[in-house]
C-alpha cells in the first residue's frame, strides 16, 4: 500500500517514496550536507535520469560506476557530492542484492524487534548509528512498521510529538519546526566546543 509523505516537498518525489522502499533509503542515505527536500526529491530525479519510474535495486547495483556518477551529477545535481553519494548508492544496492534479492522492503519486513531492526539499518553501507535511528524512526511514525521496542531502539527521535528529524515531518509547518531544531542543536554544538577550545573562564579577566 503506497504511503503519503511530505519529505521532498513535492508531489511527484513524494509519491515515489511512499510506495517504493528503495527510494525511501536512498533519500535517507543523501540526507546529510544538503538540506532535506534536496536529499529526499533525488530518488524521483535518478528514477528519471534512468528512463524509469522506479529504482531497482539490481539495475543501480550493475551500472558502470563511472556512468553512474556522471548520471547523478547532470545538472541540476542530486547532491552536493554527486560522484561520492553515486558510489555509496551503488554500495547500498549491491548490499540489497546480496543479502536481500535486491528488496529493500525486505530489511525491515519479519523483524520481531526494534533492536533487530536497528541493527539491520545499521549494517546498511552508509547508515550508522544516527542514521539508522532516524530511518527506524520514520518507518514507526509514517510506514506502520512497529515492532517491539521500536521506539527505544530509535532513541530520541522515535519519541512522540517532536519535530527532531525527517520522521517527524508531514508537512511544511513541521519541516520549517525540523529545520529550526537542527540549526539551534548545531549552534549549541558548535558552542560547546567554543568553549572547549577557549577552556573554563579566569576570575578577574577582562
């Protein structure tokens, strides 16, 4: 049963994602240095760019790297890095092909438990910890898939009403709340190591 998401921002991006599972982690995999409906509309793009309305797994797993890369990086790009994210899309689908027949539905469909399939997502080329906390997250918000402990196992982003990651976006209102967590987080961040790199204040400076 094909999904309704709201990640790319864009109907005809959106709707292949909520029925193709290969393109859901694909646009999980692209999702970092570029912002989220860049990340998340570059399925549909490649799907084009291939002459399909789909992605399949084998057909990306067998394509020449080069030609691949030079695919991805056609202008408008997918990605920032297009050569290096073709290479780990190329990576992620010779995965799916080896220990899934090619079916990314199949890394989450039969687990009994959140930790299985937080280790599974894990073992994913390009998905670590974070990365597969946020997919988990958004497969137990927005696919239905909820196996025991999912939400322990995704850890603060599988909480409930928060807007920490793409899980929690269905909308523009909640990707602008998405958008503005992640720049106050990354201002405290870069905070904290300010004042790691300074060290503790002298009494008495000026």
């Amino acid at each position: 049963m094909d999904i309704t998401l709201r990640l790319a921002q864009q109907p005809e991006a959106d709707a292949l994602l909520g029925r193709s599972p290969l393109a859901a982690l694909t646009g999980m995999l692209l999702d970092q240095q570029v912002p989220m409906e860049w990340a998340f509309s570059a399925p549909y793009t490649i799907a084009r760019r291939l002459g399909r309305s789909d992605l399949d797994a084998h057909e990306i797993a067998a394509y020449d790297p080069e030609a691949f890369a030079a695919l991805l990086s056609e202008k408008p790009a997918v990605h920032r890095y297009p050569a290096a994210m073709a290479k780990r899309l190329q990576q992620l689908c010779q995965y799916l092909v080896e220990h899934h027949g090619g079916d990314a539905a199949a890394v989450w469909q039969g687990v009994g438990t959140g930790k299985e399939l937080l280790t599974r997502l894990n073992d994913l080329p390009g998905f670590g910890k974070q990365k597969a906390q946020i997919f988990l997250a958004l497969l137990g918000k927005q696919f239905g898939v909820t196996p025991e402990g999912w939400r322990q196992a995704a850890g603060a982003y599988g909480e409930a009403d928060c807007h920490r990651s793409v899980a929690d976006i269905t909308g523009p209102e909640s990707l602008a709340e998405v958008r503005s967590y992640k720049q106050a987080a990354k201002q405290a961040a870069k905070q904290a190591a300010d004042r790691k790199k300074t060290g503790p204040a002298v009494d008495g400076a000026s």
